[in-house]
C-alpha cells in the first residue's frame, strides 16, 4: 500500500510541475511580446532541475520560446536523464 502512495505522489508532483513550468514559459513568451517584467531565468531553469524538464521543452516548442538559449536545452536533456534514474532507483528499493 505505501509503494502505491508514493508512486501517486511521485506522478502528482511530476505532472504538476511540468504543467507549472510549461505554464510560466508561455507566460514569460507573452510578457516578453508586451515589453513587460519577466519571469527570470533563473526561476525557469530551477523548475527544470526541480522535475520540469518535459514542461520546458514542450514551452520551448509550443511558445517558440528559449530555443536558441544552449543552456535550456542543455539542462532539459540534463535534467530528463536524472529524474529517470531518480524514479528508476525510487521504484527498485
């Protein structure tokens, strides 16, 4: 039963962290169109480490946005690898 809470969790937190993130990269896309205050880089690039990276590749594409920022792509692909080993040894204890 507690592997089934924590696989849930585990899914809940991934979902919801890759839609916030695609979220705030469509958001940052229009405020940079209306000359507005932006989200910082920082804050986008965290959100990726932190589990993001699918919701930032999916911003990157759907938004046209961050594709010719090396650094982005580099830490989506970066972090995709990482969180896979983290679910792979969190399922296999």
């Amino acid at each position: 039963m507690r592997i089934l809470r924590v696989e849930r969790t585990m899914l809940i937190y991934y979902v919801s962290i890759n839609i916030l993130t695609f979220v705030l990269m469509g958001l940052d896309k229009m405020r940079a169109r209306a000359h507005l205050w932006r989200i910082p880089e920082r804050v986008l690039l965290g959100l990726t480490w932190l589990g993001g990276p699918l919701g930032t590749v999916a911003g990157m594409q759907m938004f046209r946005h961050k594709t010719r920022k090396p650094l982005f792509w580099i830490s989506a692909v970066i972090s995709i690898v990482l969180h896979l080993v983290v679910i792979y040894f969190s399922q296999n204890q």
